[in-house]
C-alpha cells in the first residue's frame, strides 16, 4: 500500500515546503482536523532530524495560525500517536493540530489525557462523526487561500 503522507492526496495537501507537509485529515475528529508530517518517510520521533523536528513545530504554529483565521475556534488539540500501542497506524510520523470549539462536546476536561479510553466506553459513533466533520468545498477553499497568502 502506498503511504498517504508521502504520496498525499492532492485535494488534501494545504502546505509544501522543503521538510513537512499539512494535510487535511481524512478522518477529521473536528472540522479543520490537520495533519503536519515530516516529508521524509519516518515512522517514530527519534529517526528525525533536529531540523525536522524544529519545522513540526514551525508547521503546528502555521496550521494554528491559518486555522485561526479562517475556521476561528477557541482552542486546539495537537497530539502525535508515537508507536502501535500508542494508536499509531500509519507508520509515517504525523503530529495533529485538531480544532476545538466551546461546547464541540460535553465535557472537554481532560483534552488529549483522554487518549488511553476506550472509545466504546464513549459511545462515540466515529463514522458518523468522520463524515459530520468532513469541512465544506467552501470551508476548505479558505483555507487552501490562507495558506496562500504570506
Ligand atoms: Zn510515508
């Protein structure tokens, strides 16, 4: 199977630049769900370079920023699933800078501590909330221009 972060969909792809890309998520826990990845095929943090490691960064302050500006939420998430027993299924590093809203779910204490419960235990239906999150034409065309735009 050919890896989605080395060879991202086009339609996803929001930011290229000489060390990571930002993609939109395929299936987004939030509206605006990003993924920042390395552009070199590396599976755990410590095969990165410094430099890599410094541009994840540089490119989770870009996703916040241009998310700021377009789909304006109240807060973020930003989290990386570093090994299998860590949830990580695509073995491509990625870091995701997802969007948070006041009152997007009940009770949000606790934020990526939130991370070792069985989703069961939250009766969340994820299909569902993959598809209900799933950012509008529009929606992503703004973004795709703030990121754009110096
Ligand atoms: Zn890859």
């Amino acid at each position: 199977m050919e890896c989605p972060f080395c060879n991202p969909d086009k339609e996803a792809l929001l930011y290229e630049d000489g060390l990571i890309r930002i993609l939109i998520d395929s299936y987004p826990a939030n509206r605006g769900h990003l993924l920042v990845v390395p552009k070199r095929h590396v599976e755990s943090w410590e095969e990165l370079r410094e430099e890599e490691k410094l541009a994840l960064l540089r490119g989770m302050e870009l996703a916040m920023e241009k998310l700021r500006g377009t789909l304006k939420p109240d807060g973020f998430n930003v989290g990386m699933n570093l090994g299998r027993a860590a949830g990580q299924t695509v073995p491509h590093l990625h870091l995701h800078v997802i969007p948070r809203w006041e009152g997007d779910c009940r009770s949000p204490r606790g934020g990526v501590r939130k991370a070792v419960l069985d989703l069961e235990d939250e009766n969340l239906n994820l299909r569902e909330r993959w598809v209900r999150n799933r950012l509008s034409g529009e929606e992503i065309e703004r973004l795709r221009a703030a990121f754009s735009r110096k």
